[in-house]
C-alpha cells in the first residue's frame, strides 16, 4: 500500500514539473517575439534630433561683447517698466496760417484831367463809415495811375467832402507814361458816415489818367 502512494506522488510530481516547464517555454517564446516591436519602438522614441546649425550674421559678430550687454541690459528694463512710468510722446501742434480777410469797394470806374490843381472826379462820390466794418484792421487806397508825359509827375487822392480835408495817407504818385498799380498805406479814416470822392491832378499841363480804384480793407 506504501509503496502505490509513492509512486504516485513520484508520478504527480513529474507531471507538474513537465507542465512547469511547458509553460515556461511558452513564455519564452511569447516573450520573444514580442521583444522586437518593443525594441523597435525604444529606438524610434529614444532616437536622437539632429542639432540645428546657428549661423550669426557679419553685423552680430561686429557687435563687441560689450555691445550686447548693453542691449540686453536696456532691452530688460524696458521689460519691467510699469504702465505708468511709459511714456507716450505728445504729437506737436501743427501751425496753421489764415490769409487775413479783405474786403473791397469799388469807387466809380475811371477819370483824367490836364489841370495843375486838385479837382473833383464826378461819378466817385460815396459814403464810409469804418464802424459798418466791425473788426476792420486797416483801410487802404488802390488804383491805377498814368502820368502821359514820363517827365511830369501825375497825381491822386481821397478828399473827405464831410469833414474838409484830405484822407490823411491817401495821395499817391506816379511818372509812369503806362498805367503803374499803386497801393496806399493805412488810411486815417475820422469817425462817422462821411462822404468821399476821389482827386486829381498833373503838373505843367500834362494829361493824367487813371483806372480801377478801390478800397481795401484788411480784417
């Protein structure tokens, strides 16, 4: 009876060595071919990039070391300046320049005369009053003169038919044998709506004439 139970351990033993070492070749071999793909993946993943080439441009290599430091110095507190202490440069005012104002008024058309003394030219009477023209900076007299003879001088003005007296600034000249342009200074205008003709006058007889006069007034 002993001797039965004893060979039957001997043989329960065997069979679970034999299926002891059939499994562990089935893992070996399981094992195995799973090792590749494994591998395969390590070197892909682990696989090294290849390094980048700098190439430093002839200005950087000018820079001297201590060049850059400067930059880099000036570059990092700009980084930590705060918003109030970033200023922003005020834009400067443009200038801008306005042509004054002028306004004119046109004093009959034309006249001429050989006299030697001051006569009134018919067709040039009007009435100003400076107050009319609030803001009013200056007044002037402008017209065209023509003196017939070059060698004797011909002659122009406003007289205040009002007040009696000529407009303080008003005579003008010319020995021009052509029509010459001739533009007054500021006029002394006296206050109140006065009335205003234009004179005339030659000497030694020769023929004055004269176009276009008008006043200017400047705002």
């Amino acid at each position: 009876m002993q001797g039965r139970f004893f060979n039957f351990t001997i043989w329960v033993a065997g069979g679970l060595m034999i299926l002891n070492l059939l499994f562990l070749d089935f893992f070996l071999v399981l094992k195995q071919k799973k090792e590749p793909q494994i591998t395969e993946f390590a070197q892909t993943t682990s696989e090294t990039p290849t390094p980048t080439t700098v190439f430093i441009s002839s200005k950087e290599e000018d820079c001297s070391s201590w060049c850059k430091d400067y930059i880099e110095e000036r570059i990092s507190k700009l980084a930590y300046l705060a918003p109030s202490e970033i200023t922003t440069p005020t834009p400067k005012a443009e200038k801008t320049f306005s042509s004054p104002k002028i306004f004119y008024i046109t004093i009959g058309s034309s006249g001429s005369t050989s006299n030697t003394s001051w006569i009134d030219i018919a067709g040039t009477d009007f009435y100003f009053d400076l107050a009319d023209y609030q803001g009013a900076k200056a007044v002037r007299f402008e017209v065209s003169l023509q003196s017939y003879l070059s060698s004797d001088p011909s002659y122009i003005r406003i007289y205040d038919v009002s007040n009696k007296r000529a407009v303080d600034g008003s005579e003008l000249t010319t020995r021009s044998p052509s029509f010459e342009y001739l533009q007054s200074g500021d006029l002394t205008i006296w206050r109140g709506n006065n009335l205003y003709r234009i004179q005339i006058k030659g000497s030694s007889g020769n023929l004055v004439n004269f176009i276009s006069p008008r006043l200017k007034i400047i705002f």
